[in-house]
C-alpha cells in the first residue's frame, strides 16, 4: 500500500512473509513483559492487566497473522468467500 502512494515496486520470492516474520519479531520483543507477566499472574491465579494486555496483544497478532497469510474470518463465525488460499475457519472446518 505505502509502495503505491510512491509508485514504487518491489517484488521477489518470498516477499510476502516480510509482514509476518517482522510481526512476529516485534510481536515477541516488544510483548515479551507483558507475556512474561500473564504467565505469573496465571501462576499465582490473581489476573491483573499484564494478562489483560498479553490477551489482546496475541489476539491481536494471531488476528493479524491469519489476515496476512490469507485467511480472512468474518464476524458471524463462517469464512468468507473462498480464495486462491485455503485456512481453517472458526468452526474448525476447510
């Protein structure tokens, strides 16, 4: 999208894991306390706001990961209209 408004074009092999590995980098780095303090929140079982923010930033990243490698799942719970790629839906069926 940022390509377009400059006009410009980059295209190789490959080039469409750049957005998911470099989402999951910065999803693990920058997560990491927040995952770090769900984990002992868990542990002592009293849920504070680490686990508050480690359960929306991974729903967001999985969010993002699964719209990335083409999976799109719309609010009903069913799959959109299918695409040249081909992933799970919610119900769990291909």
């Amino acid at each position: 999208m940022v390509m377009d408004w400059f006009g410009y074009d980059l295209d190789f092999a490959g080039i469409d894991w750049i957005g998911p590995l470099l989402g999951s980098f910065v999803f693990f780095w920058a997560g990491w306390p927040f995952l770090d303090g769900a984990r002992a929140e868990l542990r002592r079982r009293q849920p504070g706001m680490m686990l508050l923010i480690a359960m929306a930033i991974t729903v967001a990243y999985v969010a993002s990961l699964a719209t990335s490698l083409g999976c799109s799942i719309s609010s009903s719970g069913g799959s959109s209209p299918p695409s040249s790629r081909s992933c799970c839906s919610a119900t769990g069926s291909r």
